[in-house]
C-alpha cells in the first residue's frame, strides 16, 4: 500500500475485511448504534452484514447461546444479542446471591449447575407467551429438567425470605410464627413462586437486588392466588394480610397457577403425593453425588433442550 495506511471508509477496502473488522469489536448495545453515525460505509455495513456479525460474535463469545437461548440462526440481529448477553448477566446476577456466605440457603456447590440450568429452563418457559402453552410445555417435562426448575425457584424464595425487602422478607412476620402468621408466610412465598415460574429470572434478580420493582407484582400474583377468608372482625392489634384490590375473576376462568402444575408433575413422575414431593426432592439432592450434582456441560445441554439426563435409548 505504499506505506500508506489503509482506509476503512474506502470503496476500495473489502466489505468483508471491514465487517471481520466490526465483529471482533466486544459487542455492547450502544456502540453498535453509535459506530453507525460514524460513516455512512460503517451504517451500510452494519447493515447489510447483520446476520453475519452478529452470528460470528455469538460464536466466538457466547459459544452455548443457541442452546440457552433456541432462536433461527436467521433471526439472528443485534437487539436479539443484546437481549442475549443482558439475560446471561441476569443470570450471573442471581446466582452470585444464591451462592454467597452471606445466604443463610445458600446453594451448594455440588448444586451450582443444575441451578444454573434451571434459570435457563425459566428463561425457556418465560419466552413461551400463551398461559396454556406453557402448562403444557411443564407438562411434558421429564423429571431431571423439571428438578431443575423446581430448585431454581425454591433457592431463590429461601434467599429472598432471609435476604429479599418487602413483604418477602422474615421480618414482616416477627421470630416466633403462629398459624396466621405462618399461613401468611406461605401464601406469600407460593406467589413469590408463582411469580418467578410466570416472569422469570428477571423477577429473581429485581426481588434480589431491587425490591422497591418487584413489589407490586408480588401483591398482583397474591391477589390472584391466595383464598382471601381472613377474619373482618379482627381488632388492629390482630396479624392481618395485606389490603389488596382488584377486579373479581370467574374461578372457572382461571388458569391453574404454574407452580402447582410443577409440583404435581414432579409428584406424578415421583410416584408419590404432592404434599411429600418437596421433602423428598431436598433429601435427594443434599447427598453430594446425587443424580444430577456436579452437572456438567452436556448435562446442561440435555436438561435445557427438555430431556432427562439419561435416556436407555442413548446406551
């Protein structure tokens, strides 16, 4: 080049070279946009070249995206990634509380990956928008992927009962529980449940690390959920729910809360009644070389596509 440097910005620079160019920039949701602006060859490229760059970031950064997060290679965009890399962040935010000294529940070693996979699982469930479709898809789930679930979703109210703000947190009961105060507790952590099983980990992360966001959808999901029989007459020094409001629903028209339909999944694969199938999923998975401890790459990759760990038709 007669030791002149090269312009990008040249018709005579290969697209190709200026798009390898682009694609080993880190991907960040406001630099793409930004870069546009620059020249009117960069906004062409960015572009035009979309599908490509955005596929070959994903490949070199984010090697496991198209199993945790199943879309067309097509579909593939900038705004697809960048809802990408914000859930993987959500995740990593969600389980540096889960596993920390500080939680009084906090996650087991032997337990990290098989929580892990049950945010994804979450995530899977959560991109599915029609209520029946995702009973059915609970339905459908082998037992190993639904465990998954099921952990993810009990760790996470545990912390948000000790560590959590608002009317999640122990506090709001006092140290010693009679039975109001314990049905109370209940009624909230099953919406707290039910919950995470309609938003997500984002509701994880929000009841977490942002409560003040996530209270007001904890109230709606108890207003719908919880049987409202408290006492009317009981004096002001009585332990009382909260006041909630809204309009009547048909019981006919209700769907059947997500996390029951868990539960009673697990109990029907379980063999077992619904009422003893939480017990008896917390004794297996304290023994450190449980089924599903220790889980690895291909295991999370076997779960999150919705099969069991192991299947006879594989040996």
């Amino acid at each position: 080049m007669s030791g002149n440097k090269p312009n990008l910005i040249t018709t005579s620079f290969p697209a190709e070279l200026v798009a390898n160019i682009i694609e080993r920039i880190p991907f960040d949701h406001k630099v793409t946009p930004t870069l546009a602006l620059v020249h009117s060859r960069f906004r062409d490229l960015l572009s035009n070249y979309q599908t490509s760059i955005a596929k070959n970031f994903a490949r070199r950064n984010l090697p496991h995206v198209y199993r945790d997060f199943p879309c067309d290679e097509n579909a593939t965009s900038y705004e697809w990634l960048s809802r990408c890399i914000q859930k993987y962040d959500v995740v990593d935010d969600v389980m540096a509380v889960l596993l920390s000294d500080i939680n009084c529940y906090a996650v087991e070693m032997h337990n990290m990956a098989v929580v892990n996979t049950g945010l994804f699982l979450l995530y899977r469930l959560c991109s599915i928008d029609d209520q029946g479709q995702k009973t059915a898809f609970l339905k459908s789930l082998p037992q190993d992927p639904l465990v998954a679930i099921f952990l993810a979703v009990d760790y996470s109210t545990l912390a948000a009962r000790y560590h959590g703000k608002g009317i999640i947190n122990q506090g709001t009961y006092g140290r010693f529980l009679d039975a109001n105060r314990l049905e109370m507790r209940n009624d909230v952590e099953f919406s707290f449940s039910e919950a995470i099983m309609n938003l997500g980990p984002q509701f994880i992360h929000d009841s977490l690390l942002n409560a003040d966001d996530s209270e007001a959808t904890l109230m709606c999901l108890y207003h719908d959920h919880t049987i409202h029989d408290w006492d009317q007459n009981a004096t002001p020094e009585d332990f009382m729910p909260p006041v909630t409001q809204g309009p009547s629903r048909d019981p006919n028209l209700v769907m059947r809360s997500l996390f029951t339909t868990l539960l009673d999944r697990l109990a029907e694969l379980g063999d077992c009644k619904v009422s003893e199938i939480k017990g008896r999923i917390w004794e297996h998975v304290q023994i450190p070389d449980h089924s599903l401890a220790w889980l690895n790459l291909y295991g999370k990759e076997r779960l999150v596509s919705g099969r069991d760990l192991d299947y006879l038709d594989d040996k």
